[in-house]
C-alpha cells in the first residue's frame, strides 16, 4: 500500500508515548495477515497493511484499558471504537488512532472455496484489481472485488471516522457495490418453515466455540457472559440446536443497537455460519425505528438507552 | 368456550404486578370468560422483561407469547414500559428472521380496572394463536416431527 510508509512514520513518531501500538503483519503463509503488536521501535518494520487485513482490532481495546494503546483502524474499525468510546469502555484520552483510506479486505472463506484444497500457498500478489495466489501446482487469478468481504461491498465508511493521524488521502463517501442487506431480504422473502429449517441447519454444525463471542470488538462482559451464567441459566451445556440458536439470539440482541456490523463474527466461525444476518437484521429494524445507526457519533445516546413519551415510529396493536 | 373449539395452546404472559396482574384479576372477580390456553408469569413491571424471555419461550415449547404492562405515562416505577415499549418492539420485528411469526409475540397495556379490556386481549390473543397453529418444536417428544417437516421444507 502506497502509503505504508507515512503510517510507519507516524506511528514511530507516536510510539515514546504508547505503550503498544495494534496492526497487522504477515502470518504463517503468504494469504494470511496475523494481528501484530508493536511495543519497540523494530517491530514497526514489520507493519503490513493490505487487504489481508481482515482483524477488527478494536476488541483487544476493552482489554488493554489503562494503558497508551495506539491503534490502525479501517473506516469500520473506526466505527467499534466510536462504540466503545460512547459506552465509555475505553478513555479516549489514552488512544491514538491511526487511520488510513481502506479499499477494502478479502473474504477468506471466498478465496477458501475459489482455490479448493488447494495445499500450502507460495506466494500471494495483490494489485489494485486482482489477487494472483501461487500454489503447489498451480497460480489462482481471482478477482479482488469478488473475493471482497460482504461487508466491504456495501461499505460506507472506508475512512476512519475518527483518528489522531490520518495517511494517505480520504476516499470520502464510495459508491457501494451492493445494495444494503440484499441478501437478508432475499432470506425475509422464504417460507417460514424455510426459515427455521435454515437456522436449524446451519446451527447444527456450531461446535459452540464462541469464537463469534470472542472476535466481538463489542462483546465486554467476560467472565460475566449469559452464555455460561447458571443464575439465570439461559443455556444449558447440553449438545442440542435449542441452545446453539439461542445463544446467537443472545448475542444478536444483546448487539441492538450497539453492532458496527464489522462482520468479526461471522469472519471468525470456524464453520462458516452466517450469524451476521441476525445482527444485520437487529439493525435494519433499528434504522427503520429509530433513524439510528450505531458507531458514528460519540456523542449519541443508544436508542434502548432513552425512550421518547410518545414515539413515532411504533404502532401499537389495537384489540 | 366459543374460542376454543380444538385443543389447547401453549401461551404464556408476562404481566406486570402493578397493572396487568390486577386487571387480570379484575376480569376474575368480574367472572369475565376467558379461553384457558394462557398461563400468567407476575413479574414486578414491564420493563423487567428481558425480550430474551419471549424467545426462551418459544424455543421452549410454547406457542404465543404475551407481555402486558401499565399504559406508557402509568408505570409504577414511572419509566419501566417506555424502555419496555421499545425494546419489545425490536423483539417483534426480529422474531421473523428466526423463523417464528411475529403474531406468536404481542405486547400491550392493561391497566387493574380494565377486566373487560383484559378478557378482549386474551380472547383475541388466544385466537390469534390458534388460527397460526402450534409453533415449530425443537425439544420434546414433537422435536422429530419439527425435523423431518423443516427438512422437507428446504
């Protein structure tokens, strides 16, 4: 990325008065980014933006307070942050944030299903338009638009929306390349029982890992979660699909009105469950309530935190 | 009962104790008739409901939840139902996405005196329930059933 450099230059600009600054580097193989804490000024070289810069690092920050944290956003990161600032999980005064103009970052589970089994990854080249992955046997061309994350397709933020440096030049407010939450209308449009027979399905597989939980920048209680709470016991520790798709419940309506829809949940399942469409379905009805949308402005106050007397958008039932 | 010509339902209602519980109570001591498909949960106001409970029931076994509070401006603890007002709202939008109709789930105000409005709300409730059927089941002795039908359905 052209402007890597003038990221590095300010973060060692930066670094004497932080304790850790968060990025991203190479990881085991060439398709891989890793997230990378840089603590000396050495390990900045090792600093690696591209679109294999899947990480939304905002979710080590609730972990990290009390120390001078620097931290490199994409516009959506950005957004988790403004979260945790509004819900003053983190103190604004002791983060800097690095931002840059993100063009958005790759699907791994796309680029997984392009390529097939296909071994050990060689190389990786990624240009503006393709991403060209050398294998054991042979070399991939995909197409980098394609192989975007869903997210990045509808994405209307790219630059952060708050930093302390900014790099390169802001792209502003991008067309995107697909409309808003298609796919979750095309999922309404099913039969009922299709519906439930999908969530049945596909939650079948969940080995209950919450690695969904853990990516969740916005996920903050810890010890305390509902998931593993005897009093009240919402789940039990039995194997069944009840308990699988009551906990994305959970964890879908614990996220009203707070989800950036960053997609760490979705992106982390090791079986590819699509559980960002309940949260993307949260915050549909959200928007069409109560004209809100989560993780643009530190200032504003969650719609489940007020209420209005009378409220414009509910009508309720007459009997 | 004239609303109740097949079998039971399973529906269940939280009420609050300051207005909805009375009112209930009301329609009682009034001798009002109601369909007996509901059993009532008390729990002290509306804005104690956590819209997980709704979901916990229904994946539980049953099949219409009903939540009722005091009027928006008569909560006892003066703002419990505005915060409830909203978020069972959302509850009752996302149901669908899951796979429920969102007529398994109403909400609404009764207050103690109103035992007339009381027994309207369950009558028609309850025939709500019934015109949708019993829910999909995915514990007990239906579970079965329930897979086989989704799996016919995908």
């Amino acid at each position: 990325m052209k402007f890597q450099e003038e990221l590095k230059d300010s973060i060692r600009k930066a670094l004497p008065d932080l304790d850790v600054v968060l990025g991203w580097c190479g990881s085991f193989d060439p398709l891989h980014a890793t997230p990378h804490f840089i603590r000396r000024e050495e390990d900045i070289d090792k600093l690696e933006i591209s679109p294999l810069s899947v990480h939304n690092l905002a979710t080590y920050l609730p972990g990290l307070r009390g120390k001078k944290v620097g931290i490199v956003v994409k516009g959506c990161d950005s957004r988790s942050v403004v979260e945790l600032l509004q819900e003053n999980l983190i103190n604004r005064e002791d983060i800097t944030i690095f931002g840059f103009p993100c063009t958005g970052v790759v699907d791994q589970a796309k680029i997984k299903k392009a390529l097939g089994h296909a071994g050990n990854v060689r190389t990786c080249d990624i240009s503006d338009s393709a991403i060209v992955i050398q294998t054991e046997d042979k070399a991939h061309s995909l197409t980098l638009t394609q192989m975007l994350a869903d997210k990045c397709r509808t994405c209307r933020y790219p630059d952060a929306i708050i930093s302390d440096y900014f790099v390169g030049d802001k792209i502003g407010e991008p067309a995107p390349l697909e409309t808003d939450y298609a796919a979750l209308e095309a999922f309404e449009s099913l039969s009922v029982p299709e519906r439930f027979g999908y969530w049945l399905k596909e939650l079948d597989r969940c080995i209950r890992c919450y690695a969904c939980r853990s990516a969740c920048p916005l996920c903050v209680c810890r010890d305390h979660c509902a998931a593993e709470s005897r009093d009240p016991h919402w789940l039990s520790q039995e194997n069944n699909v009840r308990d699988k798709v009551m906990f994305q419940v959970i964890h879908a309506y614990h996220m009203a009105g707070r989800c950036t829809e960053c997609g760490e949940c979705q992106r982390a399942c090791p079986v590819d469950i699509p559980v960002l469409m309940l949260k993307q379905k949260m915050n549909r009805e959200i928007r069409d309530i109560f004209q809100y949308e989560a993780g643009v402005d530190p200032e504003a106050t969650p719609p489940l935190l007020s209420f209005n007397m009378e409220e414009e958008n509910i009508t309720e039932k007459e009997w | 009962m004239p609303v109740l010509k097949g079998k039971e339902l399973r529906i269940v209602g939280f009420l609050c104790n300051w207005c909805s519980y009375g009112g209930a109570d009301t329609a009682g001591v009034g001798r009002f008739n109601q369909p007996t498909d509901l059993r009532i949960i008390r729990v002290p106001c509306s804005g104690r409901i956590d819209p997980l409970f709704v979901v916990k029931a229904l994946m539980n076994g049953a099949d219409g939840v009903l939540v009722s509070g005091c009027h928006p401006r008569d909560c006892h603890y003066a703002e419990g139902n505005f915060y409830a007002r909203r978020r069972l709202e959302i509850m009752q939008r996302f149901l669908p996405v899951l796979g429920y109709e969102a007529e398994r789930f109403e909400y609404t105000w009764v207050s103690a005196s109103e035992g007339q409005r009381w027994q309207q709300v369950v009558a028609s409730f309850t025939d709500q329930i019934h015109k949708l059927g019993p829910a999909p089941k995915i514990i007990g002795p239906q579970a079965a059933d329930t897979l086989n039908q989704m799996a016919a359905a995908l």
